[in-house]
C-alpha cells in the first residue's frame, strides 16, 4: 500500500558498513532534486562524477563522492533512479542518509522496496524475485549457479506462455469465427499442440527441483547405540556438533549440522541409536529417528546388520569405528574411522556421487515449489483438454491453464488473449 509522505526513497543498496565503498540508492520522481540539493549540478546520466557531498541545511562537507543519474527508462527500477557511491564508513553513511531525509524529498524505503518497484513497473516478473532472493542467500557455488538460471526459467516460462497463447488462439477462433475461410478449425492441430506442450511440461516437470540445492540434502547417520554416528558428524562438520561419549543412549534427541562438502549443501543429522526394544520414556524420543531415516535423501547405515530394505536405494553402509580391534568389515562395506581418517575422504565421495544424483545438473533450469506447482496446474489443464469433447469445457481449461502462467510471472495476461 503506498505510504504517506514523499514518494521517492533512500536506502544502502550495499553490504552493512564498515566497508570500502557504500552504494546508497534514492528512487523516485524527487531524486534528481534530492541530487542537486547534496551535490550541486546533475551530472551527465549514466555516467559516473566525482563531486562533494553536502548537507544542505548547513553546508557541511559530508563526503567526497562518486554519484550517477539513470533516467527511469534505463533504470534497474523503472523510476528515476540516483547512486551515491561513498567512502562506507557507519557514520559517513549515516549522515548523509540524515541529510538527505532532512529535506523532506525522500522517504526511507522500506524492505524490498526498490525490487518490488522493479517488478510493479515490469523490469522484472516473479521469478525475476524469486531468483534475485535466491542469489542473494546463496552460500555455496552450487546455489549461486542455480539463482543466476532464473534467466533460463524466465524463457522456459515465456515458450510455454507464447505457445499456450497460440493453442487458445486457434480454439477460441474455431468456436467463434468457424464460418470464416481463413479460420483453421481442425481440432487434430489443436490437440497435438496441447499434447507437445503437455509432453514439455512433464519432461520440465520430472528434472530434479531447487529445494535440495538451498535446503540442502538431508544425510541420516543411523545404527545402534555407540556405533559413533556423534563422533562421525563432528568429523565430517570439521567442528563439535554433536555431543559424544562412550556411554549408550547419549544422543537422545535429532541434532542437525549443515555443512559444505565441494560446494554442495548438506544437513548432516544425528539421530538417537536405533534399539530393538524403545520401553524408557526417554528413549522413546529414538523414534524420531525413524521418522527422520525415512524422510532422508542419504541414509549412511552405521549397523553391521543387513540395511532394511525400505531404505537400500538410499543407503551407504559402512564399518564405523574402524580404528578398534576385531572390526570385521563384511559384505565389502567402506571401513571409517573418525578417530584416524580412515575412509572419510572415501565416505565424502560417496556423499557427493549421491547428492550430484539428486540435484540438478549445472546449467539445467531447477524449479522452486511455488514454480513447480503452478507449471503443474498448467500440465493438468491441457491433459484435461486433450480429453474433453465439449469444446467449450475445453476453452475453460485453457482459460484455467493461462491463469496459472500468469500466477506464475505475477503478470495478467488476459489482454494478449
């Protein structure tokens, strides 16, 4: 909802100071005025000047400055938009944002302010967004490559509208203008566009999606009580996560670690020993642990008993604790021991062969919940087009299926139609 006040605002458009350089943005129809009222004369747009910065109530020397003027037709906001680019000191920013509210000129932004102008103003769309938040929470290369797709996606999603729009086009056209020569109302067409789009869908659809790329993928350590899955965790997080003792039982509860292995996320849990027999209320916490192996990507089975066979294609079963005497490794299980190293870098390969398998390969375009559910309805509808005899039912699907792509951009469609 608009604020009251100036319609222009200001805000650090950069990373929190102290820092070398601070990027502080003003957008809105008063930021060239903001502009000349702290540093004298606009300079040329889109070019970079080096002028001093000034407060305007008592000229005081507040900074000396680079700044720039982008016109709201070359903007990344689509307003006017002004930068300042200043030594980043805490209190050299702090006064000239002062400065610059004390006019009365601008208004402080609120969060996300400036991208969600970007996006009423249509310099991006949702998935624009969606992808800038991705890349700005990225954390490891892997997500930093999956945020920087979003321009894949956005053309992945523009085929499909385009194409969507031209079956609608031949339907609509069909239902209302038969009589025309130049109508084309052969059903057949119209049904093998909607089976080629729905067959791309599906296919799109099928690719593994983004949430393991940023949640991580979920790694369970599980076995018996004292098989060392605290002690394998800490060496894997290469820090004290989990709490470790030679006494039974210890871990009574789920401890999660989230850890970068070769540029790829992980969640590594620990879980409570597994026992045959769960009767201390206590212990009985344990069986969250089967909840949770049974919610796992990679199960790393730490029982030298046989893996159960709900979670075989999920599991990697190794010999814990290798270092002690009298550990048989049987059936060719990965020998490790968190005491000595044995088998870690082996047992981390294995992790990274797994992970790669269910994340999306690099330069594919990966798809977010949100994405993935609307891309879905739209899948839906034209399965339920191809199949509906009635041919106005049918243009309701199609209805139903560009509603969904523009759920999806967060743009209204209804006038291309």
């Amino acid at each position: 909802r608009p604020e009251a006040g100036p319609d222009t605002i200001i805000a650090l458009s950069s990373g929190q100071p102290p820092a070398a350089i601070a990027v502080v943005r003003a957008n809105g129809p008063q930021a060239p005025a903001l502009l000349t009222a702290l540093a004298g004369p606009l300079p040329p747009t889109r070019s970079l000047s080096l002028r001093a910065i000034r407060d305007p109530r008592s000229g005081e020397l507040l900074d000396r400055a680079l700044v720039a003027l982008f016109p709201a037709e070359t903007s990344v906001t689509g307003d006017t938009l002004v930068e300042l680019h200043l030594h980043g000191g805490r209190a050299t920013i702090e006064g000239v944002i002062e400065a610059a509210l004390a006019t009365g000129l601008v208004r402080a932004a609120r969060a996300g302010e400036f991208t969600w102008r970007a996006f009423v103003n249509g310099k991006t769309d949702l998935i624009g967004v969606e992808s800038l938040s991705d890349l700005l929470r990225a954390e490891t290369a892997a997500q930093r490559r999956a945020a920087l797709g979003g321009e894949g996606l956005t053309r992945v999603v523009e085929d499909v509208r385009v194409r969507l729009l031209q079956l609608s086009a031949l339907h609509e056209a069909a239902l209302d203008q038969s009589d025309e020569d130049d109508v084309r109302t052969d059903r057949g067409e119209q049904q093998r566009l909607a089976e080629a789009l729905h067959g791309d869908l599906q296919r799109l659809l099928e690719r593994p999606g983004a949430e393991r790329l940023f949640d991580g993928i979920r790694v369970v350590f599980a076995g018996p009580p004292n098989a060392g899955k605290s002690t394998l965790i800490n060496a894997l997080a290469q820090r004290e996560v989990a709490i470790v003792s030679p006494v039974a039982g210890t871990t009574r509860d789920v401890i999660e670690a989230p850890v970068t292995l070769e540029g790829l996320a992980f969640v590594l849990t620990d879980t409570a020993g597994l026992r045959e027999e769960e009767a201390d209320p206590i212990e009985r916490e344990g069986i969250m642990a089967r909840s949770r192996i049974a919610q796992a990507d990679i199960v790393v089975w730490m029982d030298d008993g046989p893996v159960p066979e709900a979670e075989s294609g999920k599991a990697i079963a190794i010999t814990a604790r290798a270092d002690e005497s009298g550990r048989v490794t049987d059936g060719g299980r990965l020998r490790v021991s968190a005491v000595t190293g044995e088998g870690l870098a082996a047992l981390v390969g294995q992790l990274i062969a797994r992970a790669r398998a269910l994340l999306p390969s690099e330069g594919d375009v990966a798809l977010t919940r949100r994405q993935r559910r609307h891309l879905a309805e739209v899948r839906d509808a034209l399965g339920r087009y191809h199949g509906e005899p009635d041919d106005l039912i049918g243009a309701e699907h199609l209805r139903q299926a560009r509603a969904e792509i523009d759920s999806l951009t967060g743009r209204a469609g209804t006038e291309n139609m």
